[in-house]
C-alpha cells in the first residue's frame, strides 16, 4: 500500500487519527478488500474507519459484477449451473482469491487444536491443510448450489442473490471493525482496521445496508424485501458467530479471519434465499 497521511493527532495506536472523507473511505476499501486498480492514497486509522464504512459498497460492485455475468450466461442459455459456477468465480477473481485463503487458513487455525500462538503460526504457512481443504470445497460447493437454484428460478434471481451476498459479505467485515473486537496480531490488515469503529457506527451503518438490502427483493421478479433481510441478517449472524468463536480462539481477529467472514456470510445468505 502506498500513501500515508501522517496530520493529525494519533488514536492511541500509534496511527493517525485524521479524518477521512468519502473519497478516501472507498479508496481503501476497494483498494484492500478487491484486486481493482485503486490507488490506496493513506494507510492510517482515519483512512480505515472510512474504508471499512464504504466496505458494503465494494461488495455492491463485485456483487453487480457477479450477478451481471451470471445473468448475461442464463439468458444465453447456458443453464443455471453454469451460470453458478460464472457467478461464483467472479468474486473469487476480484478479490485474487484473498477471502478464500483467508477461509481456508482460519479453518486450519481452528482445526489445529492448538493454543492461540501455535493455530495463528498454522494460519501464517503459505500452504493450505486439509482442514482447509475440505472447508473451501464445501463452501464453494454451497454457494454454486444455493445460486444454481436461484438462477432455475430465473435469471433476476441470480443476479439479485449474488448482490445481496456480496454487500453482505463486506457488510459483515464493517461489523467486526467495531469497538471490543481486538487484533490478533499487531501487524497485517486485521490490526490496520480492527476497532476502528464505535459500536453504535457499526451497527448503524448494519441495519442502513441491510434495509437496502432487503429493498433489493422488491425489484420486478424479486421475492420480496423480507426474504432479503431476513437472508441478509442470517449472514450477519453467521459471521458474527464464526467471530466471536475465532476471538475466542486466537485472542482476536487477523486478515484471514476477515476473509472466513466474508465468505460465511455470503454463503449463509445464498443458503438462506434458497431454503427461506
């Protein structure tokens, strides 16, 4: 990342504490939590706090990316599968696979059975275990199901489903960002942003993004706006369990453990339109 601002007087982490506009929130919330060409302009706590503000608007644009290429694949008549699978794979290549890793390095920190300092040097190993293994292929395999689904139901419902997944997936890491939800390490992106919300901006800025998200469902051909917040809220809820159960186990919170989140609770709320 390039750039730091240094004005302004310090948050008690020794970063800045300057605010930071609108402009400089999606910068760095698309550049560090998506492969898009964005140019990161400040690496501090001001920066952060917006950029983590702006997540869910990241997700809206992998989201849009995702759900454009899965409809534009069903309207061509490949099938809903292959439109799942199109779908899928775009967050995965917007995000160079990051979130993904992120999932498979937390399960086999979890999966280790060892003390907090011995599952966070397991998470730190370039390779992947087989509890890392099996994790990613059930999630992938979840989420191709949940959306072949959807996309049998019609192409709008794929689409929608991957938007809504995506804003809640990023949503979820603007959640974890909030106050009491320490840094496992004290260095890496977990430590960049970890607390750098109060609680009731967390929370707030949740239930502004989810009743958007549920006016998703209102869309012609949608299922309505309480299947959508109610999926949207299940995903919340999903990552927030996997989190305070990671909290619990590390002492808090690392960039892989953000990537675990991400994908939990996109697969939660996939799972959740399906079976609603």
């Amino acid at each position: 990342m390039s750039g730091t601002d240094h004005t302004g007087g310090t948050d008690g982490t020794g970063g800045t504490s300057a605010r930071a506009g609108m402009g400089t929130g999606v910068r760095f919330a698309f550049g560090t939590l998506t492969a898009l060409p964005v140019r990161v302009t400040r690496w501090d706590r001001g920066a952060a706090r917006a950029g983590m503000l702006c997540a869910p608007l990241a997700g809206a644009v992998v989201g849009l990316c995702a759900g454009a290429l899965g409809a534009a694949s069903a309207l061509l008549g490949s099938g809903p599968l292959v439109a799942a699978v199109a779908t899928a794979a775009v967050p995965a290549a917007l995000t160079r696979g990051l979130h993904l890793d992120g999932l498979a390095d937390t399960a086999d920190g979890l999966g280790s059975a060892r003390p907090a300092a011995g599952a966070l040097a397991v998470m730190k190993r370039s390779d992947i275990g087989p509890f890392g293994v099996i994790t990613l292929l059930f999630t992938l395999f979840a989420q191709v199901a949940a959306l072949a689904e959807l996309y049998g139901r019609g192409w709008a419902h794929g689409a929608l489903g991957a938007l809504l997944a995506a804003v809640t997936a990023r949503l979820a890491l603007t959640v974890a960002s909030r106050t009491g939800v320490p840094a496992a390490r004290p260095e890496g992106l977990g430590a960049a942003v970890a607390e750098v919300l109060p609680v009731r901006t967390a929370w707030s800025a949740a239930a502004l993004v989810v009743l958007a998200g549920a006016g998703l469902g209102t869309a012609p051909g949608g299922p309505g706006a309480l299947r959508y917040g109610l999926a949207a809220v299940l995903g919340l809820i999903a990552a927030g369990l996997l989190l305070r159960h990671c909290v619990r186990r590390f002492g808090g919170v690392t960039g892989d453990v953000y990537g675990a989140l991400a994908e939990t609770a996109a697969t939660a709320c996939l799972l959740a339109l399906v079976l609603g």
